[in-house]
C-alpha cells in the first residue's frame, strides 16, 4: 500500500504545472474577437499548455473571474488596460500582452499584436475602387490611435490612385452614454448629406458601419448603388443584422492569437522584449455582402461595360474591341469615357477585375493552377502565374500562403 502511494506522488510531482493565463477581451468585440481563442489553443496544443482564466458570458451560471488590478498568475493577454492596471501587473511582475492598438500613455507599457491596418487600407481601396468610384470617405473615430491610423492609410491609398478623398470625424467615445447614439447621428448627417455621389464609403469598424447604414437608410440613400459601405472585423452580429448586410474585411483573431501566445510565452520565460515591440498580422480576405455590391456609376455606358466585363471575366478574357462592339462605340470613344468615369483605360479594367476573380480563387479554393488556367481561359498555368505576378507583384503560392495564414 505503501509503495503505491509513493508511486502515486511521484508521478503528480512530476507533472508540469501549466502557467495561469488570464485573457480579457470587451463584450462589445464578441462577435469577431472570440476567434483569438482558436490562435491561443493553437499555439497551447503545439507548443506550451496554459490554464485560461477569464469571465465567461454565462449569464451568472459560472463564477466571474474578472481580470483586473489584482488579477495575479503568470501572464496576460489583454485587448486594452489602464495606467492603473498596467502599474499594478508590473509591480507584481507579470507579464503581459496587449491586443489593441490603443495604451493608455505616450509610450507603451507592453508589446502588443494587432491586424495590420496598412494592409487593411490597401485592402479596403480596391475592394472599393473595383466598383469604379473616383470618390472615397472615410468615417473616422479622432480619439482612437487605431482610426487614425487607418484614416491615413487609407487617405495615402486614395490619393497615391488619384481619387477624391473626404473625412467625417466622429469622436463617438468622448461622448456621454446616455446621448452618444444621438449625438452621433447629429455630427454624421450633414457630413453624409455633404459627400458627392456616388462614393464608398470606409468605416472605421463594423459598428460604425451600423450607424452608417441605418443613416443612409433613413436620407433615403441608396447604398450600395449611391454609397457602398464597407466594414471592419466582419462581426457577425453587426454585419448579418445591418440593411443591407454589410462587407467587411476580418479580424485575423486565429493569427493574432497565435502570435499573442507565442510572445506571452517568451515573457512568461523571462526572455528580454521590449515594450515597444508591435507585432501587426495581415487581416484576411474581404468578405463581400450586398453593401458593396455594384454603383451607379453618372455615366450609364460605363456601368453597362463594367457589369459585361464583371459576366464575361469568369470564364474567358474581354477584349476592348469585343467590349466596343457589344456598347455599340468606337474604341476611341469608349477609352475616353472610361478615363473620364474612371481615370483609366478599358484595357486596365478589364485586367483587374480578371485577375481579382482569379486572386479570389487562390484564396478561397485548393484549385490546381491548371485547373485555374482552363476556367479563366489562360493557354496553360504558367499564363496564370505570369498574369498574377504582374498585376499582384506577388507570386500565385505567396498569395495562397497568406490567405492560408490569416483563416
């Protein structure tokens, strides 16, 4: 009996102790944030296990455990935090790693993992360039670090294509609760009302989406024909319920948690990374919805060749003369209207909206390129290569390994 029992310790005090990790996210990022757990237990089933400590939305059926100033264990993973908190963690001496753009100082207190809101712009500018728009807003949140980094991005973006750039300033967060809805609206309505149209509009996240589109709605402005609308984080509760439903680029949860655990480890092994250190991972692919849509476009028979380039690009190449024809217009005449609705040639349309469809394909589907180059009407798979290499820079396994990574 004796001998069992000592088995029976030795074999407990040989089992590892997993390190207590609390996690923190708002409720308000619920609908899309939630997919960070699938990045941290990734990392935990390859790597390092951890306990996760956090509140479940139980609805009171489990006990809070709430993270905050007296939290201990032995590290954090937490989507922003006050000066407070951020003092009482390093007292204690646990590590931590923020998942928001956002501190709550000039300098930061810890390493942070966020989505790469350069890459979201570039993102965010063809989607809505793709619809023939020479007008772009931007609905931006001027109290928020993460906005401000969009609006100029995706500002540079606009600009560096020779499009026409607005900006609305919302600072929805310095508003009171009681009033924030109304005082929202009263800033966003005549901004709105003031845009050219058509003009696509980019928010600054899927919840402001919501507010932009129940004003258009309410302007009796049509959206997407008038104002497409594009979110970001593509929230699943925001962007289904929005009239209509609203396109958005994801929140690349499962690969910023990843990277979070990874870099929670390494602090929690007392390896040296400064606070300063800013991991950004590239958000997924758009997902589009009817917000985004078409436009109508001022002039009717560039609208007209958009949606034939759009039918025909699926299955084979468009050729300008072919276009001209079936418009009933000289090539001549139809090179300058689209210059003037869109600032370039038939000739470049028609490659883009191609080599979209082909892109969209890569990432979405396990296709061979052969199998790519028969749909598309290439000559043979190395035509597919050629062509995306030259449209993209980016080679047809890069664009695959990326997409890959942000699922």
């Amino acid at each position: 009996m004796a001998k069992t029992q000592k088995t029976a310790t030795l074999i407990t005090s040989m089992t590892p102790k997993l390190k207590k990790v609390g996690v923190r996210l708002p409720d308000w990022t619920s609908g899309y944030a939630s997919r960070l757990f699938e990045g941290f237990l990734d990392y935990c089933r390859t790597q390092s296990p951890f306990e996760f400590h956090f509140d479940h939305p139980s609805g009171g059926d489990i006990e809070p455990s709430p993270i905050d100033a007296q939290w201990r264990g032995d590290g954090l993973l937490v989507y922003r935090h006050t000066k407070e908190e951020a003092q009482a963690w390093k007292k204690a001496g646990i590590p931590v790693v923020n998942l928001s753009a956002e501190i709550p100082t000039p300098t930061p207190d810890f390493p942070r993992v966020t989505i790469d809101n350069h890459a979201l712009a570039i993102l965010a500018h063809e989607h809505l360039a793709a619809l023939g728009l020479r007008h772009f807003a931007y609905v931006h949140e001027s109290t928020r670090l993460y906005s401000s980094i969009r609006l100029a991005s995706f500002k540079e973006q606009v600009l560096k294509h020779h499009g026409h750039f607005h900006q609305i300033d919302i600072p929805a967060s310095a508003f009171p609760h009681a009033t924030r809805p109304q005082q929202i609206e009263k800033l966003l309505r005549p901004a709105i009302e003031d845009l050219p149209r058509p003009c696509g509009i980019l928010v600054k996240d899927d919840i402001a989406g919501v507010w932009t589109a129940r004003l258009l709605k309410s302007l009796g402005i049509a959206c997407p024909q008038e104002m497409p609308l594009l979110g970001i984080s593509d929230d699943i509760l925001f962007c289904h319920t929005t009239q209509p439903p609203l396109s958005s680029i994801p929140y690349p949860g499962r690969l910023i948690g990843h990277a979070a655990a990874k870099l929670l480890d390494s602090l929690m092994q007392r390896e040296t990374i400064p606070p300063e250190t800013w991991l950004t991972l590239p958000p997924a692919p758009i997902i589009p919805r009817e917000s985004t849509h078409h436009v109508t476009l001022p002039d009717q028979l560039v609208s007209d060749a958009l949606a034939y380039i759009r039918k025909a690009s699926h299955s084979r190449p468009v050729h300008v003369s072919e276009l001209a024809k079936h418009l009933g217009v000289s090539r001549e005449s139809l090179r300058q209207r689209f210059i003037t609705a869109l600032g370039h040639s038939p000739k470049k349309e028609i490659e883009s909206i191609r080599c979209r469809l082909v892109t969209e394909k890569l990432r979405t589907t396990d296709a061979t390129l052969d199998a790519l180059a028969s749909e598309f009407g290439f000559t043979a798979a190395d035509e597919v290569c050629r062509f995306v290499k030259r449209l993209t820079g980016q080679t047809t396994s890069q664009i695959r390994k990326l997409a890959a990574q942000s699922d």
